[in-house]
C-alpha cells in the first residue's frame, strides 16, 4: 500500500485495492503525526512515509493543477454556462433518488416498480440521500468528476 497527500494535508491517496482519494481534516503536520505547538495528532503516527504527490500515480488537475478553481472562474464570467450546467445536474437529478424491484412482463420487457420500505426512507431522511446526488451530479456537470465525502454516524 502507497499513500500519497498533498503539500497542505488535506487530500490524500491510497494506492491499496481500487484506490481512493480521501479528503483529510487535520493540516500536514497533524497528518504526519508531528501537530506542532505541542498539541497530540489524534490517531497513530504514519507507518510508512508521506509522499508528495509529484509522482506517476498522481494526475495534477491542468497545467497549473488548478483545474476546478478555474472552471470556476471560467463559470463566473458567463452566466449562461453556469445556468446551463446547473440545469444539466438537475435534470440528471430528476426526482431523486427512487428504488425498488425489476420484474419482466408478459413480453419479456424489464418493468420497475418503485417499492417504499420505512427502513430504506429513514436511513435517507438520516443520511440526506438526495443533498448528496444533487451535489455529486453538480460536480460532474462542473468538472467531469465527482468528489464523494463519507462521514460516519455515530452509530456507523
């Protein structure tokens, strides 16, 4: 396993299985296991050394690796880019997030058919299901990529 963070220590990536980019919520000495000014890292100290993420395995984001900072910018300036790209996510968004069951009809056709189980509506009330794919399809509209952050409930 490879784990590679950027210079501020707030992204890293883990080489391991199909690999991820995490997103890290301590700055680079706490991420190192040295926090400074006498405060303790929560957490293990690193085992294996921190690479800068000037390697073969990281991709930089354009020329200058500003690449989402810039179509920001491109955005900016052009009001109808950013109401054709929001308009893209939402009607990718349609009405949500919707589950259920595949059955095949007299023909062989594959019908859905939407189910609703308390369970399943609870944990998406909890978790805000549907604020998570407006976002993740905002991202892909914007920049061709989505930028998924999982945070564990208390009781995981």
């Amino acid at each position: 396993m490879r784990t590679v963070v950027n210079e501020e220590g707030t992204f890293g990536y883990v080489s391991s299985g199909a690999g991820a980019i995490v997103k890290l919520n301590l700055p680079r000495a706490a991420s190192t296991g040295t926090a400074g000014k006498g405060a303790e890292a929560p957490g293990a100290v690193a085992t294996t050394p921190v690479v800068k993420a000037k390697s073969e395995e990281v991709a930089l984001w354009g020329d200058d690796n500003f690449f989402p900072q810039n179509v920001m910018k491109d955005v900016e300036r052009n009001e109808v880019l950013s109401d054709t790209l929001s308009w893209k996510a939402c009607a990718w968004y349609g009405s949500g997030v919707i589950y259920g069951y595949v059955e095949l009809d007299e023909q062989g056709n594959e019908v859905f058919i939407r189910k609703q189980d308390p369970e399943v509506e609870a944990f998406f009330r909890r978790s805000n299901v549907n604020r998570y794919a407006l976002e993740v399809l905002t991202d892909i509209s914007f920049f061709a990529n989505a930028f998924p952050e999982h945070i564990l409930s208390k009781n995981r």
